[in-house]
C-alpha cells in the first residue's frame, strides 16, 4: 500500500508530492478516456453515414432482371446496420456525458482534499526544513571536531585549542538540538502522512474502480451493438437463403410476364361470293320532268334496265379477289 512506500520515501521526504499529483493526474485520466471514446463514437458515426449512403445507393440500382430483388434484400440490411452504428453513437454520447460529471465530481473532491492535508504538507515542509537543518549542523560538528583534533596534532597554542574546543561545543550541541527537533517533527510527520498516504490511496482505489465501471459500461455497449449486428446478418443470410433462384425466377414472371393464355388456333374460311353480287346496288332512275318526255323513247332501256357489261364485270372482279385470298391462305 502507499504507508508502506511513501510516508519514508527517500531522503527528501517526497512521498507526499509524488501522490498528490498522482491524485491530480486521475482527472487528467478521466479527461483523455472521455476523448477516446468521443473519438470512437466519430469513427461510429461517420461509418454510419457511410452505411446510409450504401444503402442509398442500392436503391439505385437497376430494377430490371431477375437479379432486381436482391437489391431489396441488401438495401434492408445495410441500413440496419447504419442504424446498429448510430445507436452506438448515441449511446457513447451518453457515456461521455457520464465521464464528464465525474470529471466535475473529481475537482471538487480534489479541492476538500487539499483542504484536509493542508496540515500534512505543513509537516512534510517542516520535516524537510529540519532535515536540512540537521545535516548542515551535522557537517559543521564534524568540521569543528576535525579542526580541534588537528590543531592538538599540530601543537597548537592552548588558546588556540580553547577556542577550538568553544566551536566544537557550540556545534555539538546545536547538532543535538536539531537531533532532537527532528525526532519530534519526524513523529508529527509519520503519523499525518500515515494517515494522507491512506487517504491518497482510498482516494485512487475509488478513482479506479469509476473508471473500471466506465470501461465496463463502454465494453458492454460495443457487446450490446455487436450482438445486434450479428442479428442482422444472420437475418441477411436467411433471407439470401429464402431468395432462391426459383423465387427470382417466379417474382420476375409475375411481374413482368405478358399473359398467360396461348393464341387459338385460325381455320380457313372460303370465300362468299354471295356478298360480291349483294353488294351490286341498281342506278337510280332520273325524276319525271317535263324536260325527259322528248327523251322518253330514247333512254327507256338505260333507266329500266342496268347495263350487262358493267354487272359482268363486277362479278369476275370479285371472284379474283376471293381466289387471290384463298391462295393466300393455301
């Protein structure tokens, strides 16, 4: 745990820096996951758009042949899945609205945190003060001692090594007094980064399984959709299976097929040449005048009778055409 590696980290006492910034960096966490998945649901959406546009084109498609249904069947399918994405879509929209209310939640925990460790960090400061304290006294007790024990080495003068020994004293005992001091800041120190050391990591343990549950939430919806997806094509494979050749065969017939009934069979039919001879109409006689009187002895048989030649000529024209149809027939 971090009371095990961080309340004597180092000799600078830096284990309260290092996970104070830590915490600070699990909302640094929380922002870039929220733009993964934002990033994920623009790839979703412009595969959606792409889909739709598929489908569109389609039913653009030519109509004709018996391949036409099939288009159908594609068409149906493709926005199906344009539409399995954009729910997608919507879905990690949602959950990215979710990321950034704990983002929000995050800086507010983070501000009463540093509110409640702000005696910590006096400690840590004090700690790291008194230790630097103590190792200049430390240094300066050991020059003043060397120097002293030189000096007698030397055969210096008895006042020189009064005075030596003056220094040393002094700085015997201001080392011993920063001794001192340390161990009592070193105490306040242990137990306050004791219990903020447990705090940070309460508080990253909490950071971490959010973010789990996020992820989890995010895996789950990408299942959700896949599933969805694989219906879809397990339902393009049923209806290709149900589009046989015979259906496409039978579709194209029904719809564009010319008719069902087969042409009668056509007899031949002799000519009647009764018709030719009823057809003949008599001239019509000319009104009585005054005028046809001097002409009466005159154009009696013309008026009475109609001319032979004109009648026996009609009658063989209309025997040639009746033989010319038959011949036609034959």
């Amino acid at each position: 745990g971090y009371t095990a590696h961080f309340v004597q980290w180092g000799e600078r006492n830096n284990g309260f820096d290092v996970l104070y910034h830590n915490m600070k960096h699990g909302h640094l966490s929380t922002k870039e996951l929220a733009d993964f998945i934002r990033e994920r649901a623009t790839i979703e959406e412009a595969y959606s758009r792409s889909m739709t546009k598929l489908a569109k084109s389609a039913s653009n498609y030519t109509q004709l042949g018996t391949f036409a249904p099939v288009w159908d069947v594609f068409k149906m399918s493709t926005e199906k899945l344009a539409s399995c994405h954009l729910d997608l879509v919507r879905r990690l929209q949602e959950l990215i609205k979710e990321v950034h209310k704990y983002g929000d939640e995050q800086i507010k925990a983070y501000k009463k945190t540093k509110e409640e460790v702000s005696g910590t960090l006096e400690a840590v400061q004090n700690i790291q003060s008194i230790t630097q304290a103590l190792q200049k006294s430390k240094e300066n007790y050991n020059a003043k001692c060397l120097e002293q024990e030189r000096l007698k080495k030397e055969g210096a003068t008895p006042r020189e090594i009064d005075k030596a020994t003056v220094k040393t004293k002094k700085a015997t005992d201001t080392y011993k007094l920063y001794v001192e001091k340390y161990a009592a800041v070193k105490s306040d120190f242990e137990q306050k980064m004791t219990e903020t050391a447990q705090k940070f990591q309460d508080i990253e343990e909490t950071h971490l399984l959010h973010m789990k549950e996020i992820i989890e939430s995010l895996s789950n919806t990408i299942k959700d959709i896949h599933l969805q997806i694989g219906e879809v094509h397990e339902e393009f494979i049923n209806n290709m299976t149900n589009t046989t050749v015979e259906s496409l065969i039978q579709k194209f017939a029904e719809s564009k097929g010319t008719g069902k009934e087969r042409p009668g069979p056509i007899e031949f039919e002799e000519c009647n040449t009764s018709s030719a001879v009823e057809g003949i109409k008599p001239r019509k006689r000319k009104p009585f005048g005054l005028s046809g009187i001097m002409k009466k002895e005159k154009d009696t048989e013309s008026v009475e009778c109609p001319d032979a030649d004109s009648v026996v000529s009609r009658l063989i024209s209309n025997i040639n055409v009746c033989a010319n149809i038959s011949g036609m027939a034959m």
